[in-house]
C-alpha cells in the first residue's frame, strides 16, 4: 500500500504510460504501479546505489523483467523521450529545478513530469514560470501534519500567472476542500510565529515586517475565497 503523498501521485500516472521514477529509494511508487497493472514498465533511477539495490531487492523476481534499474544524477540516465512521464518526488525544490535545468535538451525532449518537492516550493514554481512549464495538474496532500503539493507539468507557457501561484497552484486553489483550508490555516499559523519573533527583535527590519504582513493579507483574501 502506497503513502497518501506517493498514491496521489500514482493516480496523476495514465493508464499504461512508461515512467521514469528518479529518486526512486526504495522503488515503492514504480512496483505498486506494476502490480496494478496501471503500467507495463518502469526505470527506477536513483544517484546512490544502496537505494538502488533496495529497489531491486524490493522489486522481486516476478517484476524484474519489467523494470530497469539505473545508477546517475538526475534524468542523465534516461534517454531522450526514453519514457511517456518523469517522476521526481521526495526531494526538495532546489535540487528538482536543478535536476531539471541540467540538460535542456534531455528535459525538453521528455513531455511530461510529476514533481513533489519536499520543501522549497516556491523556489520551483518560479522556476518552472521562469523555464515555460505548464501546469496539467495538481493536488494537495495531507499525511499528520505534513502537508505536500504534487506537481503535474509539461512544456509551454503558463497563462494568466498570479503571485499567489508561486506559494499555492492555480489547480490546488480551483479544487478548494478540507485541506485546502487546513494548508492555509496552517500557513497563516506559521506567518504569524514569524511575525510576533520579528516584533519581539529590535534589529528586525520594517520592510521585513511589512513583507510578512503582506503575505499574511494575501493568505487570509485567499481564504476568504476557497469554496
Ligand atoms: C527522500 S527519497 C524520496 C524517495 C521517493 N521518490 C519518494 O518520494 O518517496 C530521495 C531519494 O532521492 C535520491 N536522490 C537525491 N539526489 C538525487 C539526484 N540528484 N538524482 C537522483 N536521485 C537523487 C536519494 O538517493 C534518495 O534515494
């Protein structure tokens, strides 16, 4: 049984569509999907080899023939449009942009991408403004008090971009729901934390005050609105 964080991801993966599972560790994501049948094969990459071999030793006789197990940094061990969809997940949002941004080539010759930064997600929803990505898809997961957005993105130009995109995505906001709200309360939470330290520290800067009350403005707006 998958995670709720990894079988969200699982269902944004089409029916019998080949993927490329980078940063796989222990190759949970890419043998469920096999055991269900939801895909015919898998390359599971990972840049160290002990999670590699635990992939493998994970992976078992009867999946083997179906998956592939490569050794290398980022998508350097996947071929050009070797695979219909790239996973990069459990990792933080720094390392997926960089991943990403190593070799244009290869990145733009793969169509479609899942990513789940751990943290870090506004550094990667720039940077996927920045480089012409296109959101296909989102969803936002709840696993104790942890929160996770999942990213679903293809090449071309991202229309109709508002700053608060680069903290929530278009499709989390649009969908609404109970986690929804608890993400932004648990937010607003961590802002005002931020906020009464800052008020508490005589060095602390007024443009500094000012930018966290501003975010806090736009959490709230975006609250007031989620259905
Ligand atoms: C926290 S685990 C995530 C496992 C799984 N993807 C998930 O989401 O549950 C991160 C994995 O990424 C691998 N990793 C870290 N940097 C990498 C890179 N540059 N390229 C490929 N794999 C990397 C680590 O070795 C580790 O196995």
């Amino acid at each position: 049984m998958l995670t709720p964080r990894l079988e969200a991801i699982a269902k944004m993966i089409p029916q019998g569509a080949t993927i490329a599972d980078v940063g796989t560790d222990h190759g949970y994501l890419p043998l469920a999907l096999l055991k269900r049948k939801q895909i015919p094969s898998a390359i599971a990459a990972d840049i160290n080899e002990k999670p590699l071999s635990s992939a493998r030793r994970n992976t078992g006789k009867e999946w083997i023939d179906q998956m592939q197990f490569r050794l290398g940094n980022g998508i350097e061990p996947i071929g050009c449009a070797e695979v219909d969809l790239v996973v990069i997940a459990g990792m933080g949002g720094e390392l997926i942009s960089e991943i990403l941004s190593a070799d244009w080539e290869k990145t733009r010759s793969l169509s479609t991408y899942i990513l789940q930064p751990m943290v870090k997600v506004p550094v990667l929803r720039e940077f996927l403004l920045q480089n012409r990505f296109r959101i296909l898809d989102e969803a936002l997961v709840r696993e104790g008090n942890k929160f996770y957005q999942i990213i679903k993105v293809t090449h071309g130009e991202e229309l109709n971009f508002l700053p608060i995109y680069r903290e929530v995505g278009p499709v989390i906001l649009k969908n609404g729901g109970t986690v929804l709200k608890e993400y932004l309360d648990f937010r607003i939470e961590r802002i005002e934390i931020i906020q009464k330290q800052l008020r508490a520290c005589l060095e602390a800067k007024t443009d500094e005050i000012a930018r966290w009350e501003k975010k806090k403005e736009t959490f709230l707006e975006v609250k007031n609105n989620v259905g």
